[in-house]
C-alpha cells in the first residue's frame, strides 16, 4: 500500500503538532485496512472517507481502488488519477471536524 500525503493534510500535521503521534498510529492502521477504519462519505465528499483521530478532530482520505470501482473517480477528478495506482490511499485534510467540512 502506498501513501501520499497532500499538503493540506501537511501543513494541518505542522499545525497540530500535539498530536502528531494519535494522528500517525491512525495513519498506520488505515494504511493497514483503510475501509474497516474510514466511513465512507456523501455529497460533496463522494468518494472520501473520514476517520477520528481523537473526539471531534478527523482524517479525511480518498482509496483509490475503491474510488474507481464505484465511480467515484468520476466526481473527485484527480488530476493525476490515472498515473496513481490502485493500491494508494491519498491522505488530503487533517482537522477538527468543522474546519475539515468547511463548515
């Protein structure tokens, strides 16, 4: 499984330094199984998946071979998609749940 960490989800990690090691074992464990850990969203976050860090603070990442297999590709449109292999997960947002909707 390879993983590719957007700058957002960078930066967020920067700024949330406290919690650097919550953040990395959720990391490793949805490295490890992403679907059994991540709950698949809806509207404009088709094709995402969310996963608590801690109480109300989440990781928002997209799986590739999931995404594709159930169209989703289609509405998230990466721009580099198609060189991206199946087996990567793209760690995109890294925040309290509000900030990370856009809320």
């Amino acid at each position: 499984m390879e993983a590719k960490f957007e700058t957002d989800f960078l930066k967020a990690l920067k700024k949330h330094s406290s919690i650097k090691g919550l953040v990395k074992k959720k990391v490793d464990m949805i490295i490890e199984n992403p679907v059994a850990f991540g709950e698949p969203l809806r509207g404009k976050w088709q094709g995402f998946y969310s996963c608590p860090v801690k109480r109300n603070f989440i990781i928002i990442y997209l799986y590739c071979e999931v995404c594709r297999k159930k169209g989703d590709n289609v509405v998230v449109a990466c721009s580099d998609c198609l060189k991206i292999p199946d087996q990567t997960i793209r760690f995109v947002l890294l925040g309290p749940h509000d900030d990370a909707y856009g809320i």
